[in-house]
C-alpha cells in the first residue's frame, strides 16, 4: 500500500471507519475547546491577542459556519501537515484560509536558494483556492503559504505527504486485508470464514462467531478465490491476505487478536486511547483517564503546534503562551477539587503556623503559589 500523495491519504481517511473515527474525534474536540493566552500563569490581553482570537474564529469571508482549528487538525491527521494560505487585497485588508491538499495541481521549486535551509518552494498551483466551483486555479507564493508539520517532500510529479497514517501503512494494509478476509463485520460481532487449503485436511478458522452456514461460506469463497466445480478446497495467497507466514501451522493465525492488535498499533500512531474506540486495554483505568490521555497527549501537541505558528503567519506575534483551555472539562474538575482540598489543608496548617512564629506570611503566600 502506498501513501504519499494526498489522494492516496484521503482515500484511506474515506475508506476505514475506524480512521475516520479516530480523526473527528480528535478535530472536534480541538475545535470545541476554547483558546486561553496567558502571560505568567494569568489571562493576557491585547489587541494583537484579541485580532489573533478573532481571526481564528473567522479567518476569512469563506469559513463561515466553520470551526478553523478542527479544519486544521484534521488535516494534520490525515495528511501530516496543514497548509494555510494568505490573501492580500488591495484595501489592506488580509484573508486567510486552509488550502486542501487535494487541490493542488503543481507546485514550482526555486532554482537557486541562498542556503540549504531556506525553503525550496517558490509556489504552489491550487484549483478552487477558496472552495469555490471556479473553472480557473490560483498560483500561490510560498510567502503566503505556511506549511505546518512534516515537511513536504517532492516526489514524482507531485507532493508527498507522511504523518499517521504513512507510519503506519504496512499495518494498514494487514488491517485491510484482515477486515477483508472478516466480511468487514468484526465490528457488530464478526463472521467467521472456514478457508482450506488445496490438497491438506486443515482449516484456516478464524476465532470469531460464524454467522454464515457451511453452504454460504463455501459460495463465497468460491466466488472471492475461485475454484473448480465440486471442488471444496480454495487456495488464498499470502498476498491476499497479509498477516502471517501460510506455512506456519493453521492454529497460530488468530484474526480476532491479530485484529485487535492492529488497531491497538493504528491507535498509538494517532496517539489516540484505544479504550475510546470500545477496545479492550488495560492502560487506562477509567473512562475519564482516557479522556484526560486524549486531551494531553494527543490534542494539546498538535494544537499547540498549530497556533504557535499561526500566531507568526498572522503576524500577531504574541509574546505569551496560546494554548487551549480545559479548565471546563470532566477531568479537570477532578484536578481542581484536589486542588482545592490541598489548599484548603495548607492553609489550616500555615495559619497554625504564622500564629506560633514557625513560618512567615511570606514563606505561606510562596508555598501557596507552589500548590497553585
């Protein structure tokens, strides 16, 4: 399976349900968490904080209706980096919007660069910039594209893409092909297909619940592998099916735990918590440990990467930390109460404390920032 091209990418985003899954659950809940500037451990306002804020929530006349930062970790996601593009008008007036990967017709590298670390890219040709259904394309300069994530490489012809699910691609195509080999149904309980192979007395049985008779299956697979008349046993190549050596002994091919694994291994490349997807693990010990996993591992990395660069391309250039507030959230209340208590403890005993002369109101008000 190849994934580089941004086709390629989409495609496998469209075509997996747990993909699909996994990336709007994590861009939405991006998007819906509200975006905190802080200067010091306290909120930061400025103009440049509240134009930074403001541009974010409608960066352009074409994103209405739009959360701008779930479009731009999705399309982290999928395609391992974001492309925002800038529009200048005459009126002084700037526009900023996410060019879709897909879009992009041709690209045009620079000939001569002052040094190896400049950027070899001069320009990028998109078709429908501003997802209109215009007949023409736009050429856009690399001084009004900012490129976010890895950093794209040129292939033949076209730009490659890395990110997930390029790390990830021989185990999507074991997953593929095992799903396959599963009837797509191990979601809503599995189908378990009985595969013999020519001239042997074994059965390839996968361990999961049969769901069709001995008559269904063997039509099936009559239809899938072929076969010939009144034969009853089918040959499947290894390149059929992808997930273990056919010579090994038939008991050793478990589908239901190579499944299980694979989409344990899907899970870890997004940094997603697999107990979110209903699968069973014993890394997180509640549902609110995951949540809290998601969010910290997984959201604020690719969030804080997002606006801290924006923040730059915006020319904002906000001298303090742009992060996403959680404050709302199930598991941070659970931090916040013991919090509270910790507190509420400190300060029964640093009152004791001052009244004896053990401790000053100084050294109390410095431990409390420590708790804090």
């Amino acid at each position: 399976m190849t994934i580089e091209s941004a086709e390629e990418h989409y495609e496998v985003y469209k075509r997996y349900p747990m993909i699909r899954t996994i990336v709007n659950r994590i861009s939405n809940s991006a998007g819906n968490v509200p975006i905190w500037v802080s200067k010091n451990d306290t909120k930061y306002e400025s103009e440049e904080t509240a134009r930074f804020l403001s541009l974010m929530r409608n960066p352009s006349r074409y994103n209405q209706g739009r959360n701008f930062l779930a479009r731009l970790v999705k399309d982290y996601l999928i395609y391992g980096c974001v492309i925002v593009a800038r529009k200048r008008y005459r009126t002084g007036d700037t526009e900023y919007y996410v060019v879709h990967p897909t879009k992009i017709e041709s690209y045009k590298l620079k000939e001569k660069r002052i040094s190896p670390f400049e950027p070899c890219l001069e320009s990028v040709r998109v078709k429908y910039p501003l997802g209109l259904e215009k007949s023409e394309s736009v050429e856009i300069s690399a001084n009004d594209l900012c490129i976010i994530g890895d950093e794209l490489e040129f292939g033949s012809g076209h730009l490659c893409f890395g990110g997930a699910l390029s790390a990830v691609k021989d185990e999507l195509e074991v997953y593929a092909n095992l799903v396959d080999v599963l009837d797509e149904s191990y979601g809503n309980g599995g189908a378990r297909k009985i595969i013999s192979f020519k001239n042997t007395s074994d059965e390839l049985a996968f361990n999961t619940p049969l769901q069709n008779n001995a008559d269904e299956v063997k039509k099936e697979l009559r239809e899938n592998y072929g076969g010939n008349s009144g034969d009853e046993h089918y040959i499947i190549s290894q390149n059929d099916v992808n997930v273990s050596n056919l010579s090994s002994p038939v008991g050793e091919l478990d589908g239901y735990n190579m499944l299980s694994k694979l989409e344990c291994t899907i899970c870890n490349a997004f940094d997603f918590p697999v107990s979110l997807l209903g699968l069973k693990t014993g890394a997180y010990k509640s549902q609110t440990e995951a949540e809290k996993s998601l969010y910290v591992g997984c959201i604020s990395p690719i969030a804080n990467l997002i606006l801290s660069r924006l923040n730059v391309f915006f020319g904002t250039n906000i001298d303090a930390r742009i992060e996403l507030d959680y404050s709302e959230l199930d598991f941070f209340q659970d931090g916040k109460q013991k919090k509270g208590a910790a507190i509420q403890t400190f300060m029964q005993g640093a009152t004791q404390a001052v009244e004896m002369g053990a401790l000053t109101k100084e050294e109390v008000r410095n431990e409390l920032k420590n708790i804090l």
